[in-house]
C-alpha cells in the first residue's frame, strides 16, 4: 500500500520523493503497457468489468493521495501546483490503467464545479469525483446545436423549488454509465441566444432520462442520444447564476480544448508513442530506408515537437495561475491535425494491410483503428474549423465572423 505523499518542513511536497510515489503507486496498482496499446474503454463501450476496475484503481489512487492533485484540499484534493500533474502524466505514459472512464469528468465537469458551483456543491460532488465513486459527462450539443451550441433548443422552466429539463442532446460521451452530468439548457428565450442559457447538474439516472447508444465507425458505441422529459433538477443545483449558462460553459469548453490538445502531452517520449508504432511496422516491412517513409517520420516527430512546446507553455500558464487563452484552441488544432498525419503515415507504412489484415497481426488494427478514429478528433470539442477561427480572430486579430443573430431575442429566430 502506498502512502500518501509528505510534505517537506517548508511545506512543499518534494517533486523527486512525488515522482517516486507515483512510480510506487503504477507499479503496485497497474501494469506496464504493451505496444500499440490503446487506453481501456477509448475505442470500445465500457463494460461491467471495467467500470469496476475503474473504481477500484481509482478509489487506491485517491486513498493514496494521489487524486484530484491540483483541486483544493478542502473538497478531496491535493491542493498542488500543475507540475505535479504533469509529473503524474510522466510517469503514467509507461502504465495501463483503466481510467479513461474519467476523463470527462475529471478534464472538464468536476473543473467546472470547481469554478461556478456552490459552496454546498463542491463539498457535494468533488470528493466523490475524486475517488471516482461518481461518474461524469457533458450534455451540450444538439441535433441542431453543435459548433453553434448556443443554439440549443432544450429548457429549463422553474417551477418552485426546482427547474424544469425538456429537450434532446446527442454525442453525448459516455452517458450510458455516468452518474451525473453538466447539462447547458435555455431559460430564458426572450433575451439573445448566448443570454438565455443556464447550467445544470443533473442525475443522469432520474426519471425522465432515455440514453440511446450510438455506434460510431471506429466500432465503439460510445456516444449517445440523451432525451429529457420532464426531469426535475434541483433549484441549488445550478452552476452560476440563471442566464450566466454560456459564462460557465467557457470554462469547460477551454478545459476541453486544453485536455484534449496538450493534456496528456509530456515531454517524455515513449517507446508506445505512434511514432515508435509507425517505425517498427516500417521495419518489420523492410522500408525504414525508403526516402518518404523517412520524411513522414520525422515530419510526424517535429509536429508532435511543436504540439509538447504549445503543451509546455499551457502548462506555464496553469502552473502560475492563469487561465489558458486561444492557445488551448491551438493546440486542439495542432493534436486533431496530427492524428490525421499520423493515421496516414500509418496507412503508408502498413500499406495494404491498413484496411485489410488477418485476425494473428497484432499491429495493423491498431493502424486502422488511428485511421477510422483519426475524423472525430477533429471534431469532438470543436472542429478543426471552429478551431482556426478562433485562432484567426483571437491569435492573428482578424476581423470576427459575422453574427447576425447575436443580438436578436432567441425566440424571434426564424430556426426557434
Ligand atoms: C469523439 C466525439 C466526442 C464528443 N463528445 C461530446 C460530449 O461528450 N458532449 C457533447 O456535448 N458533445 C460531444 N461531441 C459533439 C461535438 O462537440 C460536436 O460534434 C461538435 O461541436 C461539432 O458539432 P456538429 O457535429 O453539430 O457539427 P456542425 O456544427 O453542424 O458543423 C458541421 C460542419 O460545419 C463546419 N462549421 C460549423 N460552423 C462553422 C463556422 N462558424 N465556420 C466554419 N465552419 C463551420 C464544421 O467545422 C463542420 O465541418 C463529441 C463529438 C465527437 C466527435
């Protein structure tokens, strides 16, 4: 059993005896990873199995004073700097754990509580979180509300001491095993669209909540359809004000951005990263001479460079306090074009046999899985797209996109 971490005299925790905790704590509670091996529950729905072995290491890692490393103390967590965290990631690249099932909650919801909720709903939800005895998504696009989310058409309408939920989201990661979700719905419609929205926890097990799976091509089933009828939300259980919903989506979109384009980021390379895949199929194919395998290489690796350098300076600005501007946007660019360029660099040096393999070869799937998985990076979170003209207008000062419904009551939108 691992213990959790000391504090030196002058109250900081030592990052040489932290990293070795941590290397303590993977080596007792996971194991080592294989080559090519893709995170737990990534590709494929969560099983039973799964969520249970979830729990378990994330209950261990959390008894361990291991989770929740950088929220406060006072609601479960450790209340450290973001080096740890990036610490934490170091060492964790040469693991297998089953954690993925938190990614949403920990990148994103639990953030998000952290910086809108209530007293009450932080000592409520974090410390459970934390252990990972609660499980989260985010419900905020729509059929017809995506890129443009501040489009939604789902309410709220209050009736005494609580809210009113009605309405449908969709890609809704998933829901089918969570627990509780963030929920971004429109309470006021006569005011512009971006000023009549509200953010909700709901209990994604409470009466009125359908969740419909979605199957993806990639082969997982991971999202989901989310239908709201008639669920009642508690009053208290708002983040931020009525009307402040877009103010608090902000944060969990940058959160969002910043997970999946430097988050997992380090500055150490592994023998696991797609790279060192791409260059053992190319020998075990005889072309690590051919010229443009060569190129695609080390192409890939000055990218993959470029994306750790916008990852180190997002860490800089998390470590001293600052919330990530546009370049978490960059840098969700940077990581969805480089799975793009790596699922092609993949089909090239597996040739063929990317999209025709036998059951006995171990490395092929896994091309062929960056390859049919590579699109929805570009997507989930904002797309690609989103992401330039953030960049444009935010980075480069270009002139904003034109809005022409930004002032308009959102009931007199021709679309509601
Ligand atoms: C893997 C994955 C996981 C996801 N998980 C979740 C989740 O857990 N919770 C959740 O709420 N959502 C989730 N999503 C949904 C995701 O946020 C949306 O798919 C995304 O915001 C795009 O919305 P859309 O699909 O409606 O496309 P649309 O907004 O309809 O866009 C269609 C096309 O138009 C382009 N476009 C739209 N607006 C502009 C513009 N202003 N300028 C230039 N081009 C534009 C887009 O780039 C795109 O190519 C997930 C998506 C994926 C792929």
């Amino acid at each position: 059993m691992t213990s959790a971490v000391t504090t030196r005299q002058d109250g900081f925790v030592d990052e040489d005896d932290f990293r070795i905790r941590v290397r303590a704590f993977l080596e007792e509670h996971a194991r080592r990873n294989r080559r090519g091996e893709e995170s737990e529950g990534a590709m494929g729905s969560a099983d039973q199995s799964l969520l249970e072995r979830a729990h378990v290491y994330q209950a261990a890692l959390f008894d361990a004073g291991l989770a929740g490393l950088t929220w406060p103390k006072e609601y479960g967590g450790q209340g450290l700097a973001g080096r740890y965290q990036t610490i934490f990631n170091e060492e964790a690249t040469d693991f297998h754990t089953p954690s993925f099932i938190y990614t949403i909650g920990f990148g994103m919801c639990i953030p998000t509580v952290l910086a809108h909720g209530s007293e009450d709903l932080k000592q409520r939800y974090v410390r459970p979180g934390a252990r990972g005895d609660e499980v989260w998504c985010q419900l905020f696009s729509e059929p017809a509300a995506g890129s443009d989310v501040a489009s939604l058409r789902s309410t709220a309408v209050r009736d005494g001491d609580e809210w009113v939920l009605n309405g449908q989201k969709v890609w809704t990661s998933g829901a089918h095993y969570c627990d509780y979700g963030i929920v971004l719905a429109r309470t006021n419609p006569d005011v512009p669209k971006h000023k009549g929205l509200s953010m909700f926890i709901v209990d994604m097990r409470a009466p009125g909540v359908t969740i419909r799976p979605l199957r993806q091509m990639n082969g997982a089933a991971n999202f989901n359809e989310v239908f709201f009828d008639g669920v009642r939300l508690r009053a208290d259980h708002i983040l931020g004000e009525p009307g402040e919903g877009w103010r608090v989506a902000l944060t969990t979109l940058m959160n969002e951005r910043v997970a999946i384009g430097a988050g997992q980021s380090t500055e150490k390379t592994t023998p696991l990263t797609p790279i060192a895949m791409h260059l053992e199929t190319a020998r075990s194919r005889g072309l690590t001479s051919d010229p443009l395998v060569r190129q695609d290489l080390a192409d890939l690796l000055i990218r993959y460079w470029v994306l750790d350098m916008v990852g180190l300076r997002i860490r800089g600005a998390v470590a001293a306090g600052r919330v990530p501007g546009p370049e978490g946007s960059v840098a969700k660019l940077i990581g969805a074009l480089l799975a793009k360029r790596s699922a092609e660099v993949a089909c090239r040096v597996a040739g063929v046999s990317a999209t025709a393999w036998s059951e006995t070869d171990e490395k092929v799937p896994a091309a062929t899985q960056m390859v049919l998985s590579a699109p929805g990076i570009g997507i989930a979170g904002g797309t690609n797209e989103v992401m330039r003209n953030i960049l444009g207008e935010r980075v480069l000062g270009l002139p904003k996109e034109p809005q022409v419904d930004r002032d308009i009551p959102f009931r007199d939108l021709l679309s509601s």
